[in-house]
C-alpha cells in the first residue's frame, strides 16, 4: 500500500464513537498504522447509531462502534464486511459525592436508576442514539423506568461534553471508563457503582461493503481491521493509559 494515484495521499474515513476519541486512543492507535501503510485516517467521532448511519450512506470507510445488536443488523443487511470485535471495557455510573438518590447503595444498576428515578435526581443523557445512550435506555427498562421528566436531560452531545455538563449540574450520568478516567481530573463527580454485567462494553470494527459503495476505500479498511487485532494493536491498546490506570482491553485472538 501506498500514495494513491498521480501521487495523491491515500486517506480512509473512520467514522467512530467519541469515547475512542475523548479518551485519547486514538492518537495512541492510529499514527503507527498511517505511517506503515501511508495513509491519512479522517476520524468522525460521532454517536454509534450516527457512525452506523455514514456507514450506510457510504460516507465513512471503516466503523469503530459498541452497540453489538445494531451492528449486527448493520452487516446482516449487507453495508458491513465483518463485524470483529477486538477490545472491551466498562461503564460506570457516575455523580455527586453527596450521592443523593442513594444510588451507590443499590444492590445492581438496575436499582440505581430506580432510586434515581425515585428522587427526581438530576440525570444527564446522551441521547444521541449512541452505544452509551442505547446501554442507558436498557438499564431503564430493566429498571421499570420511563425517564421522563424536568429531572431527566437529553443533550444529544458526546460522551466528553455530557461528563462536563452532569458534572456542572451535579447530575448522574452513565459513562464509559475510558471517558470518565480522562476527564477525572477535572470533575468532582466519582464512581458510584460498577461492575455489574450489565455493563460491559465490548467495541468492533467494521469494514465499509464496496458492493454497495465502490468508491469504499476497502483495501485501507481491511488493513486498518487486521492490525487492531494484531499483537501490535493490542498492545498499544494494552499499553494505553490515564494515570496509571488501563483505558481499554484487548481481545484474545
């Protein structure tokens, strides 16, 4: 692989969801990968269900994206090549220390929300139809919840934006552990619960089909695929960190 033709720079469209981005990933994962296979990757950090979206109208090569069920229905219907996963973390539910619905001492997530609910508690969503926000909606319906209500706001912003805004407002939110661990320095909202099953979150590629969109830069796609499940790629994924701590974990392969 190389420079395209008459000499122009090869460039791949990445359309990804902006916790790769806000935690810094990105910036760990991609110069190596450009500069192997000369190439520039234009990143469109955006909301899963959006990514999704480009994908479908061919404007984006290679999604990044953590909403498993819509990412299988996304290749099933054939704009996908291969849906492979390659790394995973978490999402925690985040607050104020004073934790006033008394969500830190629900016995799952589930009930967190409940008790949130419950107190009219100032809750932050994304509401972007993003994988956070799709996970968010899953705990309210298993929690019985229809989230409505002055105490509930959607913002339709990115996962780093919605910290900053839940944080202000002294607000609960739901947040990927990358997310929060970049933007920790700057909050006063903490932890509050984690490690339920609930809240795993697993992240895939998926490569772009050129049987819809010919002009899909699939050669750079498929590349791109290969080296995130490298030994190379997890271990800069392995490798980075925020304050010592690991942001994500690769897969086995």
């Amino acid at each position: 692989m190389g420079v395209g033709e008459g000499g122009v720079e090869a460039r791949l469209t990445l359309a990804t969801t902006t916790s790769t981005e806000n935690s810094g990933l990105l910036e760990e994962l991609l110069p190596p990968f450009e500069k192997k296979h000369n190439v520039v990757v234009d990143v469109i950090a955006v909301g899963t269900g959006q990514a999704l979206a480009l994908g479908r109208t061919g404007d984006a090569d290679v999604l990044l994206v953590h909403a498993p069920e819509l990412e299988e229905e996304f290749v099933s219907e054939g704009y996908g090549v291969e849906r492979v996963t390659f790394m995973h973390n978490d999402f925690v539910l985040t607050g104020p220390p004073d934790d006033p619905a008394g969500a830190a001492g629900a016995r799952d997530v589930p009930e967190a929300f409940m008790r949130i609910a419950d107190a009219n508690a100032s809750f932050v969503s994304r509401g972007d139809s993003s994988g956070t926000h799709l996970k968010e909606l899953e705990i309210w319906s298993q929690a019985g919840v229809d989230p409505e209500g002055r105490w509930y706001r959607e913002v339709g912003q990115g996962m780093g934006e919605v910290m900053t805004i839940a944080n202000d407002q002294r607000a609960y939110t739901l947040v990927d552990r990358g997310t929060y661990l970049s933007y920790r320095a700057d909050l006063d909202s903490i932890v509050l619960l984690e490690g339920d099953e609930i809240l795993f979150n697993p992240y895939a590629v998926i490569a772009v089909n050129p049987e819809l969109h010919p002009h899909a830069e699939i050669e750079y796609a498929l590349a791109l695929v290969e080296y995130l499940v490298s030994q190379e790629g997890r271990n800069r994924i392995a490798e980075f960190t925020v304050d010592g701590e690991q942001l994500f974990f690769p897969d086995r392969q």
